[in-house]
C-alpha cells in the first residue's frame, strides 16, 4: 500500500460502496478500506432496496465490491488505526498493520455497532428473530407472536408501530417507564397485551424463539423487538478533531454519530460521513442514497480546489505547465547535455537493477544512463516535446525496449506501480507546484528495500543577483521531514548539501550548493 488516492473510502457497506461507485464514475483514484463486519450481516435479506428486495446482505456487498472494482476502485481488507492530517491538507490512513495511504479527501462509512439491552440470550438471536425494524424484517414476521421489549419512552410507539404487521403483539415493559393514561387506552384500543416485569430470558427450541421470560412466566412469542443503541464506529477520527455526540429522539438516546450537513461534510475540511455514522435510523437504500450524494459533494469539492490551482498556475504564468515547458524545450534544438546528472550516476551505480522512475525526465539523460545500467525505466515528463527528443535519444542510444515513456503533470496524475529507484533529480519550477505532494507520492512508489533519490538546488547560483522575492530552497532535513515518514519506515543514507559547477551565461564556471537526500525503505 503506502500509496496515493483522490479519495479513500472507510468501511465497505451499501453507503461506503455507493460513495466509491459515485467517485469511480468521476474517474476518481479511490481506495476502500473495509473491515468485513457489516452491521446488517445476520440478517436474511436487505429489504425495502428497490430491485434487490430480499437479497443477503453479503451477496449485496459482493455485488457493489464487482461494480466499484469495474471503475478501478481498488478495495482491501483492513481496519483503520489512525487518521491525520497532513501539512497539504490532505490526510494519511494507518491501519492496523502498519501500513498507511494518502489521500486528499476521506468519505468515512464505517456505521455503528449496535449494544443490545442486557437480557441472557438476546446476543445469540439478533438478526434472526429478535429484530429491531419492522420496516426491514415485520414482513416476515407479519401474523406471528410479536414481542416488544421496552428499554425506554420510545416503547409505546414502537409497539404501536409493530401491531401494523400483526395482530398479536405484546408489549413488555421490562425497563421501560411506566405508562400514562393515554399510552393505556392507545395500546388498549390496538389490542396490545402490556405484561409489567423485567424481562428474564428466552426460550428457545429447534433453534427458533419460543417465548419470553418474565420471572417464573413464559409468554409464548415467535419474534421479540428490540430498540438498540447504536454506538458509531469512529474512534480513529478523533485524531481529526471528529467526535461523536448523542442522537436523541423522543426524549430519549438511541445512539451515536458523527455530525454532518446534508451532503455529508463534516467540521473537518475534507472529511465526509455516510450511512448509519451520520445517522443511526437510516435505512440501507437512505445508507446507499448517502453515499452517492458524499461522493458527489467531494467530486465537486476536489474539482472546486483543481480549479483554483489551475486558476492560479495560469496567472502565475499564462500558460500551463505543458505549454509553459513545451515552449521552453522548442526554444533550442537541445536544451540539455544529454549526459545522465552526476549525482544520479553517483548515487545508482552501486544499485542492484530493476524498476526505476525517472520523474521530470526532460530530454532522457537519466533514463537512457538507467537503462544502460540494466535498469528498466519509466520515464515521465510533462512536456510532449521533452518526451519525443528522450524518445528519440533512447532509439539512438539501442535502450528504447527498456524505457516507458509517460507523460503527467504530476500535481494532477501520477506514473503507477512500484519501484525499486524513485529518482527526482531538480524538480523545480518557476511557476508553483505542489513539490511537496509530489515528493509525498513519490515516497509512497518506492517498494520494500527501494530507494528514493531526491537531487534539489540549495540555492540561487552565485552570478544571479536578482533573486525573485518569497522563494525558498528546502533544506534535505526539510525535504525529509516533508515526506511525513512513518516511524522506522526508512533508512537515511545521505541527507547532505554540496557545490557542483555550473557555468555562468558566459560560459565560465561557478560554484553552486545543492542538496540530496537519499533513503532506503525499510517496510
């Protein structure tokens, strides 16, 4: 993992899924990140979702699973550690084996878990015949023996609201308050029995609900309805500054959740909720309607900040970067020497072969001095020009079936894979970019026992004296700090400034300081 997304989705049930199917469709890089313990699990079918009416649960998930994977979402198993934000504004996801991804913005779905009312045996039916909404399960218990366990003031309606699928119903009061006047002509007038005591057990025999438990009592019943709490599962995205409040109805808790305006978007810039984590009652087809509109508040809020970004490049120079780089490289037949960067060479030549990045390539030195090594090379570049002479240099040079040529602009899209070598040798620019993003996703393509080889000026050369103001050079420390690495996740092996000559305009040679951090992953 350790890799880069638009969007990385928590949890993998109907609303997660529908978010990442909305955000695929946007030709969004997703990642789904999902613990395998949907809510609704133990439940026979998934109800009142047009089309898949009585459809399991699971068969449900598989299917949304295919169709996300079908507009390359990716989805791994996994359970989330940890969240934070990072200094671009975008946020790294640990999990709970160590690994982490970034990713500018997170729809998290991870639902609830449900705490039960503490009567012996309850647990062990859930999702079976002791059931919480009639609205997903009082079909199939219509005309049955319905118990109503009443845990709070909700208990009336509830029973009320279950005497619609039948006409034997029982409300058992258990711990719930004691009834008014009005609650006992309501039941009354319904033919509802009302049975005072707590609750004590169940029966059960052949594996189905007889009948509840009140002291020495049996009351014959064939489904018992429960009223939950449903706590939300969100304890990772405290280190956001996300907390849980209460969500009260009728005066009375029924569980927790994370709150959200309607689109989902939570307090935290960035971070949406869907599903049961944003709301405790809402239903599967609510959940999945919920994670559609998440996705497309954050497809539209991405859009929104690549807008001002593009925005801003093109007052900060007229042009795009393409068009900015594709007229510098026609200005000349050449721009560089054609040799490989002496740093590279000096760092890479003791390197075992087998994948290498090259990025900002320009005309091909590099990559063509890679490939030579026995190295087999992506090459990318924003500029079209740029890439046809390295194309070029590689066909003359007899290393052409050893490079891959692409062109990206990195701040919008970014080369696939991992690699052995991640080389970006000054990668600088006289409009602004986002260096530390792309270093960031650099550092995340760089596989086990690989190495990251970032080459930077340390400052402006020493015979240009008109220096454009709110320009700053990174230090190494600051270039490795910027990477935001894991603990024990690399080994330095150099972090270090030095002087190279660079000629002046008229030819003569200068001094000039630069920087180059090397490291080696280590996981």
């Amino acid at each position: 993992m350790d890799a880069t997304y638009d969007v990385v989705v928590v949890g993998g049930g109907v609303a997660g899924l529908s978010g990442a199917l909305t955000l695929g469709r946007a030709r969004r890089k997703v990642l789904v990140i999902d613990a395998g313990q949907p809510r609704n699990a133990p439940a026979q079918g998934v109800h009142m979702f047009l089309s898949r009416d009585g459809m399991p649960p699971l068969e449900l998930l598989a299917a949304g699973r295919k169709e996300v994977e079908g507009y390359g979402g990716e989805i791994v198993t996994g359970t989330v550690a940890a969240a934070e934000r990072l200094g671009d504004g975008g946020f790294r996801i640990v999990l709970d084996d160590g690994s982490s991804v970034v990713a500018g913005r997170l729809l998290v779905a991870t639902g609830g878990v449900d705490e039960l009312p503490q009567v012996p045996g309850l647990a062990e039916r859930w999702g079976r015949d002791v059931l919480h909404c009639p609205y997903c399960h009082g079909w199939e218990a219509r005309d049955q023996a319905i118990g109503v366990l009443g845990t709070g003031p909700l208990a009336v309606h509830q029973a009320l609201l279950w005497r619609q699928w039948s006409a034997e119903v029982t409300l058992f009061l258990h711990t719930a308050p004691p009834l008014t006047d009005e609650e006992r002509e309501q039941l009354a007038a319904r033919g509802v029995t009302v049975v005072t005591g707590e609750v004590t057990g169940l029966q059960v025999s052949g594996d189905r609900l007889g009948g509840v438990k009140v002291g020495e009592r049996v009351i014959p019943c064939q489904a018992l309805a429960v009223a939950t709490r449903l706590n939300a599962r969100a304890g990772f995205l405290a280190g956001l500054g996300l907390e849980t409040v209460e969500d009260e109805r009728g005066g009375h808790v029924i569980g927790t959740r994370i709150p959200a305006d309607p689109s989902g978007a939570t307090e935290v810039p960035g971070v949406w909720v869907a599903g049961n984590l944003a709301d405790p009652i809402e239903k599967v087809v609510g959940a999945a309607a919920a994670g559609v509109q998440a996705g497309a508040a954050i497809n539209a809020d991405l859009i929104a900040e690549e807008t001002r970004a593009a925005v801003a490049a093109r007052r900060a120079g007229g042009v795009s970067w393409q068009e900015y780089w594709d007229g510098r490289y026609s200005e000349n037949t050449r721009m560089w020497s054609g040799n490989a960067n002496a740093r590279l060479v000096r760092d890479a030549t003791d390197l075992a072969p087998g994948r290498a990045l090259d990025l900002g390539c320009g005309e091909g030195g590099d990559a063509v001095w890679l490939a030579r090594q026995g190295w087999r090379v992506t090459a990318v570049d924003v500029s079209g020009v740029a890439l046809g002479r390295a194309a070029e240099h590689a066909q003359e040079a007899g290393v052409a079936d050893r490079i891959v040529f692409e062109r990206h602009d990195l701040g919008e899209s970014f080369p696939e894979g991992g690699f052995d070598l991640v080389s970006a040798c000054y990668l600088h620019a006289p409009m602004e970019m986002p260096r530390e993003k792309i270093l960031r996703a650099a550092a995340a393509a760089v596989v086990p026992g690989g190495v990251l080889l970032v080459v930077g000026h340390g400052g402006w050369p020493s015979f240009q004296h008109d220096h454009p103001e709110g320009v700053h050079f990174p230090t190494p420390q600051e270039v490795f700090e910027s990477l935001e690495p894991g603990e024990e996740e690399w080994e330095v092996l150099a972090c270090e400034e030095f002087e190279r000559t660079q000629n002046d305009p008229e030819g003569r040679p200068t001094l000039r300081m630069d920087n180059v951090l090397k490291l080696r992953r280590l996981r």
